[in-house]
C-alpha cells in the first residue's frame, strides 16, 4: 500500500481497465471479447467502468481515437 499508495486490488482493477481501455483504441476487438480478456464480468459492466473513467461508451472511446489518428 506504501509504495503504490493504493491497495493492491484497486491497482489490479486500475491495471485491467487501463488494459481494456488500450485494446479498445489499439484494436478491433469486440467489446464482449475485451471484457472478458481483462477480467470484467461482461461488456456492460466494462462499459460501466469505462464511462466512469473516461466519460465516454467504449465505442465512443474507440472512435474518438480514431478520429485522432486520422488526422
């Protein structure tokens, strides 16, 4: 807890979203396939956590960075 100033299972779960978050804008996964590679119980609860992250859906996310990488 000291040297991440965290707990361990709140590192876990910030390490798994980062990890979904970046297999959504890197690639063209299904959302379904991401959650479920990352640990998240579901697409929905991925969505979930995604929104409160990033204040965008999952495909929101993906295509905001998309249209990033386009320019």
């Amino acid at each position: 807890r000291n040297a991440l100033g965290t707990s361990l299972a709140e590192e876990i779960r910030r390490i798994r979203l980062k990890t979904a978050a970046d297999l959504i804008v890197n690639t063209k996964k299904p959302i379904a396939e991401i959650a479920e590679s990352c640990g998240f119980t579901g697409a929905s609860h991925l969505g979930l956590r995604i929104r409160e992250a990033y204040g965008k859906t999952p495909l929101e996310l993906r295509e905001s960075h998309r249209a990033l990488t386009r320019t």
